[in-house]
C-alpha cells in the first residue's frame, strides 16, 4: 500500500507504473459488522453512536469482475447513507447484500459478515476489469455511486430505474471509506484538477442528487426565475442546490437551523434566509401525532415576506417527516415538491386538499443517472458549482465524521482522508484553482 501512495504522490500517471504496482492482499477498511447489527436495538436515533458500529481494520482485496475497476482511494466523505448503515436504520444494510449476492457468481463476493461502506471517493484507477476500455490505470478518478447491471431493458431510458440499479457502498460492499474500493466502470468520472484529493471526493453523491432532484428533466426541472424552497440549505444536499438555484437564475429561499450556516448562505450568494430556530416554527405537537397548520401558514407568511408576496415554485425537500406538511403547504398553486430523503422520519403527512385543488405535484427523486452524475461533475470542473467541504477527518476517526453528520454538527460537507497522507495534496492546476480559491474555501472558512 506504501508503494501506492508513494506513486500517486510522486505524480507518476503512467499506465506502466501502476500496472506494475502489485495489489495488496488485503487494506484497510471503515466496515460495519453483521453480528452487531442488533447493537442499538431499544435506543432512539438520535441515541445511535457510530463510532461503536464504525471498525477500521484489514480486509481481503475482493477478486476484480468484468466491467470495474479497482481504484487507490486517496479520500472519501461522509453521506447520510453511511450513517444509516452505522446504525442499521431503517433496516440492516447486510439485507441488501445478501439479496445482491444472490444474483450472480461475482455478486456473491459482496454478502460478507461485512459492510465496507461509502459512497463517495477521489483517487487513482489501479487495474481494470475485462471489458473496460474507456479507463486506464494511472488515471485520476472521482466516483459516482450508481451501481446498475443494465440487462433489462427498463434501465435503457433512464438508468435510475434499472431493476438492478443500486447505492455502491449502501447496498453494495467495497465502497470509498477504504483504501481501495472496487466500482463498476461506468461509475467513473475525470477528478477536477483544481481540487485536492478531499475536495474532489466530497461533492460526488450530493452533487449528483441536487442536481437531478433541482435541474433535470426527472425532478424538479429548474427554469430562469423559479424561486425555490430549499431545507437545509447550508447541508450536504442543500449546500449544492443553493448554488444550483443561483448559477441556474433561480432565486433560493434558503432555510437554516443557526445564524451561522445563515452565514454561510450569504457567502454563497443568497439572500432571502429563513433561520428556523430563530423562527420557532413548531410543525408538530411535543408527542408527534398531529401537525400544526397554523406553523404551515406562519412559514408561508415569512416566505411571502422575503419574496415580495410570491410563493415558491418549488420546494427541494429531504427532511422528510418533520416538513412535508409544510412543504406540500407553502408551494405555489400548481408548483412542484420535489423529495429524495426522509432524514427526518419516512412516514410524511400532508394535507391532500393542497395538494390536489391547487394542482400541485410531488416529484420522487433518487441520487441520478450516469449522464446527470457527468454533468454535474462538469459543473464542479468548470468552476460553476464548488465543494462545500468543511471539515476533513483521517479514516481512523471515520466513527466521528459520522457522529458529527448524524447530529447535523457540520456544515456542507464532510471529508476523511483515506491514503492521502494529509489535507490539500492532489491539486494538479493551481493556476485554475487560484481563479475559484475563495469559492472552494467557503465553508472551511465558515
């Protein structure tokens, strides 16, 4: 593994170099473990700690397929997918690789009694699987986490809804919290040569899920002028739509826990900020079993306050539970709510006569196809969209990066270094990253 890491800081992207590079038998790996999958059983959410699930240790290198290639991780990130493994909610992830492993003889390399987790990485092609042409070893590499098989024809349209389509390092194994992690090759994606190792791995599954959710033609199809609802604003997910909202015309309405990541919403370029905690808004009763419509209409006063008497024309959800109400209330007659999570809770209520007499629509949205994952990488290479990267961990306190995103500690981002031996290596165009250096420091600075 030494020699891995020595040749990709050397800047050597020969193919010969790292062709001739032996694979290790066996690296080091964030896992979850089967036998502790009833650990938290009895606690509430908020009580789970990954960083008692969350083990790093040595596993055996899986045998490489056709069609992936393995790649030498220099950094990876933190998403709300690796949370939920950690504390096995909604259920044990190990379901999803039992089930995959019984597809095929090289899905059964995945059902193990564990769960090398992440679904994100930036690093370096190591070796190629038969098959793969468009990829070379030496290559620098960013990773989206679409795993799809594409043997049925529904997943030709629109490979989102391929039967087999799967989150790689949530319901498969060998995912980026690792060393190495093995990805299907049209997983890849050229790494922006701006960024260091942790930037350039950190954007890769919330980028690619704003972007589908907010812009594309299968979500919220975001046009010049929309105004737009974002939860969250500051977070994974709604770090990226903001700047989304802004690069694309929109105007964001942005929503906020604290006065610092109101902060960080200015910086960004938003103006009209709603700091919930400041606000009070209190959309169920202590015990949880009713809603407040009365809150409903208080949000969408403040909204209405801030736009000049207008309502918005859509509102990017993931909370989930805690907002939908509110969310399905707030959007303009005939407007859109667009949702890919349910941090919050999966069981929303609304109140359908909002729904259905004012024409609106609730739009499904989950992470993106291979073409939308490439077009919002181009974003990020080109300097129109930035990483929020605000903090960065080492893989040996990966348990910790989780904690910090379980109980929404962080702002934007957060990254963990894998092989890179400390933050900032990897940029390979200083002079372009000069031209966006405030842009990409936003949120560490925060």
């Amino acid at each position: 593994m030494d020699q891995i890491r020595e040749a990709i800081l050397s800047g050597d992207r020969t193919e010969q170099t790292y062709a001739g590079i032996e694979v290790p038998t066996t690296y080091r790996a964030a896992t979850v473990h089967k036998d502790e999958a009833l650990m938290f059983e009895g606690l509430a959410s908020r009580d789970k700690d990954p960083r008692k699930s969350l083990h790093v240790e040595q596993v055996p290198t899986p045998e490489l397929a056709p069609g992936e290639a393995l790649v030498a991780v220099m950094a990876s990130a933190i998403n709300y997918n690796t949370v939920w493994t950690s504390i096995f909610e909604p259920v044990s992830t190990f379901g999803f690789l039992e089930r995959y492993g019984r597809t095929s003889e090289f899905a059964k390399r995945h059902d193990r009694d564990y769960h090398v987790v992440g679904s994100d990485l930036a690093g370096v092609v190591l070796r190629v699987g038969p098959g793969v042409t468009k990829w070379k070893p030496g290559t620098e590499v960013v990773a989206h986490c679409l795993s799809v098989e594409l043997e049925d024809a529904a997943g030709h349209d629109d490979t989102m809804m391929d039967p087999q389509q799967r989150i790689w390092g949530f319901e498969t194994n060998f995912g980026g919290l690792a060393e190495l992690a093995i990805v299907k090759a049209n997983q890849l994606m050229p790494k922006p040569t701006h960024l260091s190792w942790e930037e350039a791995a950190s954007p890769g599954l919330v980028n690619s899920t704003a972007y589908r959710q907010l812009i594309s033609r299968n979500g919220a199809h975001m046009k010049l002028g929309d105004r737009v609802l974002i939860w969250g604003a500051s977070g994974g997910l709604g770090s990226y739509a903001t700047q989304m909202a802004l690069a694309g015309g929109a105007t964001p309405i942005c929503v906020v826990s604290s006065p610092e990541k109101a902060a960080i919403c200015r910086a960004m370029g938003a103006e009209l900020i709603i700091d919930r905690s400041a606000e009070g808004y209190r959309f169920w009763n202590e015990d949880g079993t009713a809603q407040n419509p009365k809150e409903w209409q208080r949000l969408g006063k403040k909204i209405r306050e801030l736009t000049g008497g207008h309502d918005v024309d859509i509102v990017f959800e993931h909370p989930g539970r805690e907002t939908f109400g509110a969310s399905v209330y707030v959007a303009r007659k005939g407007g859109t709510i667009v949702t890919c999570a349910s941090t919050s809770g999966y069981m929303h209520e609304y109140d359908n006569r909002y729904l259905w007499m004012n024409l609106k629509r609730i739009v499904s949205s989950h992470f993106a196809n291979y073409r939308e994952a490439w077009e919002a990488n181009e974003l990020i290479d080109r300097g129109l969209i930035h990483p929020t990267l605000s903090r960065t961990y080492r893989l040996e306190d990966v348990g910790t990066a989780a904690l910090d995103v379980h109980r929404n500690l962080h702002q934007g981002k957060v990254g963990v270094l894998t092989l890179s031996p400390e933050e900032g290596l990897g940029v390979s165009n200083p002079e372009k990253r000069a031209r966006f250096e405030s842009e990409i420091n936003r949120f560490r600075n925060a």
